[in-house]
C-alpha cells in the first residue's frame, strides 16, 4: 500500500510549552529545570488516592498539525527538540491508565501486598526499595482523565491526548525533596524554595543542534527574540543565533496553517 496518504500520529519532535517568551529565553539560556508538579491518582480507590508532587520537565508527543488545542492549554510559546535527544536522555512517555483498569489494579495489589508485609514507613532495606521502586512507577503514571491543577484552579482534562513524555531526575542528594505533600505544594514560598534547589542540582541540558522548533506568539516577536539572544554573547555566538533564527515558527502559523 502506497504511503502517500499516511498520517504520523506521532511526532519525531518532542514539544514543551510554556506561557511567556522570557520562559523561553531562560530555557535556552539556563536549558531545563525540573519544576514540582501536583498529580492525583485518580486511578486508584478508596484512601488509597494521593495527591503528591513530582519535579518533572514535560513534553508532549503530538505532531505540528495536532497542537493547537495543546497550545492553547500550556502557553503559546514552546521549543521542540529532536526525539533522538529525548532517547539518549532517557525520556519516557507515560503510563496512562483508570480505576478498575489491569494496571490501576495491579498497583493496588502492590500497596496491599506492602501494607500485609511490612510498616508503612519501615527502614527496612527490602521496604525501602519497593518504596522507591513503586514511587518511581507512580511518577510517570497519569491517569486516562481526571482534574489538571494549573494557576491555582483545577481543570477537567483527557490527559491521554497530551502523549506525555517525562524527565524526572534521579535524586540522591538527601537535602533535595523527591516529592512534595499537596500542602507544601500549596504553600508558593516553599515550593519556590524547593524548585530553587532542586534547579541547582539537576538540569536537562540540549545544545541547538538538538531543537527542531522555537515557538513565539506572533511574527511581531520575532527581532525581539534574536536581539535577546545577541545580548548573550557568551552563551549564543551569530553561527548559533543564524541556526535558532532558522528553527523559528509561530502560534500564529500553527493555528492558520497547520
């Protein structure tokens, strides 16, 4: 059959949004830094929901003609990176998953099975591992629908057309918070202490090479973007700007074009 007519319904890009072009600049300037974000398990039952925050740098997977709903959610300014970077950094899509589902089940059985076995917070080395282990699989566990807390309101949203992808570093250094309960997420001074810190330790670095796409707002923006970067003689040399300068696109494009 002839691929004439195929549709990806996936992306070699791999696209992360934010709401200002200062965001952007600073995420060219400084590369990624982990943010704490509120997930809510909305996948499993009973008391066994939590809501707790995970430091993440998020991506979604959806192709340039599928964005504009997307956009419209998580800011209009965004930078796409090659897929072959996300590979070689260890992205990983997410689980997603719904209450009564095989794999919302099975994570329940898994918490019984601790519970039936061990403390709740036993030192145990085995108790201490499965922790870790199963804390790991919740962080990159969303579920299939549920409630977004963005801007200090909470959304209705399918998450599962966002195709997420995820970085969340690995953690070792004991003064950093490998997750934060909903009320320190709550209270904005300490979370912006926390983000502050784990910034400081754990970065998500890229070099130009690996950006497909720099989005801006509109065409208007665009002699203003390059003149910012000029100004950062020794982070962008003109070779470096020329290159970023050829990967520029706009929500405006994208909602007309696309």
């Amino acid at each position: 059959m002839s691929n004439k007519f195929y549709e990806n319904l996936s992306s070699n890009t791999l696209f992360h949004f934010t709401n200002s072009r200062d965001n952007l600049i600073g995420i060219l300037e400084n590369t990624f830094e982990p943010r704490y974000c509120l997930e809510y398990t909305e996948y499993l039952t009973g008391e066994m929901k939590i809501e707790m925050a995970y430091p993440m740098v998020c991506f979604c997977d959806i192709p340039l003609s599928k964005l504009k709903r997307h956009i419209g959610t998580y800011g209009n300014y965004g930078i796409g990176l090659n897929k072959e970077w996300g590979f070689k950094k260890n992205l990983s899509p997410v689980i997603y998953t719904r209450q009564k589902a095989r794999t919302a089940t099975n994570y329940e059985k898994l918490i019984k099975w601790y519970l039936q076995n061990f403390k709740e917070d036993s030192t145990e080395p085995k108790a201490k591992n499965f922790r870790k282990l199963f804390s790991d699989f919740l962080m990159f566990t969303k579920p299939y629908s549920g409630k977004m807390y963005k801007n200090g309101k909470n959304k209705f949203t399918r998450f599962y057309d966002e195709r997420e992808w995820r970085w969340i570093p690995t953690i070792k250094n004991k003064n950093v918070w490998t997750h934060l309960n909903k009320q320190q997420f709550l209270d904005e001074e300490f979370k912006t202490d926390a983000n502050l810190l784990i910034s400081q330790f754990h970065k998500l670095h890229f070099n130009p090479k690996d950006i497909n796409y720099l989005i801006l707002n509109n065409e208007n923006e665009i002699d203003q973007f390059i003149y910012s970067l000029e100004r950062n003689k020794s982070k962008f040399d003109q070779p470096t700007i020329k290159t970023l300068t050829s990967r520029i696109i706009t929500h405006e494009q994208i909602m007309s074009d696309f």
